[in-house]
C-alpha cells in the first residue's frame, strides 16, 4: 500500500511505502513495551520490503546497500497490540552514492517512532561504496 498525498497548501506528500509489522511478544522490554533495538528492526524489515518490492527475482532494481546513518526518536511506548503498526518510510535525498529514508512508525491514534537513515549503493566485490546507477535512482524517484 503506497501513495502520494496532496496537502492543503497545494504542497505534494512523497508517495510512502507503506509496511505492516506485528508487534510479537518477543519484542517487549521488562517495561511491556517495544523495545528500542526492535523498533530498528521494524525499521529494517520496512526497509527489505521497500528495496525488494515487486518481486522476488531480482526485486525492484536495487543493488547491494549498506546502513551508514541511522536515527531514531522515540515518541511514544509501543505497547503489546493484536493491530499490527504501520511503518511508512519515503525518500528525502538522492546523492551520487547515497540516498537517505525518512520513517514513521505509526497507527491510527498516534506516531510512536520518527527515524532517518542513510543507505549507500555498495560494491561487494570490492567492498567499497558505489555510485547509484540510474534504475535505483528511478526507482528512488518515484518515493520522493
């Protein structure tokens, strides 16, 4: 589930990808909440989803990345639920070798997560980042 919103203002939302993630009992802290590292993780599993959209052949395009920023701000608990979360993420940056995701961790009622990070394109053969070739960055284009 993905979109793009227009605001009031006539200002245009980038068009999210959208990931639904269940929050499991494993994932609680002794204070019965989601526990910070594995509100990362949902971050993470957004992310797969995201570069691997559209198919598992080959997904949407994307060559290997790695993580090289990540921030996160904790707004508020995420307690044990049957509804899974949303966790929408887009596109606020394309450079040469690197493109950086902004995130949502949400539900109907509030936000609970806000997060950054920064992917670089990588080369694993050489074990060096690489530039963006041009499918990636269409890809990216159509979330920002």
């Amino acid at each position: 589930m993905t979109q793009t919103q227009a605001e009031p203002t006539g200002t245009v939302v980038p068009r999210r990808h959208v990931h639904h993630q269940q929050v499991r009992y494993a994932d609680l802290d002794p204070q019965q909440h989601v526990n910070n590292v594995r509100m990362l993780t949902y971050l993470e599993d957004a992310r797969i989803s995201f570069l691997n959209f559209g198919g598992v052949d080959g997904g949407r395009g994307f060559g290997a990345m790695v993580v090289a920023r990540q921030e996160a701000d904790y707004l508020a608990p995420l307690l044990p639920r049957t509804e899974p979360v949303r966790v929408e993420l887009w596109v606020t940056e394309v450079r040469n070798a690197s493109f950086s995701l902004s995130y949502e961790i949400l539900d109907n009622e509030r936000v609970y997560l806000r997060a950054n990070t920064v992917l670089v394109g990588f080369d694993v053969a050489k074990q060096s980042a690489r530039r963006l070739n041009d499918t990636e960055r269409a890809l990216l284009a159509e979330y920002s």
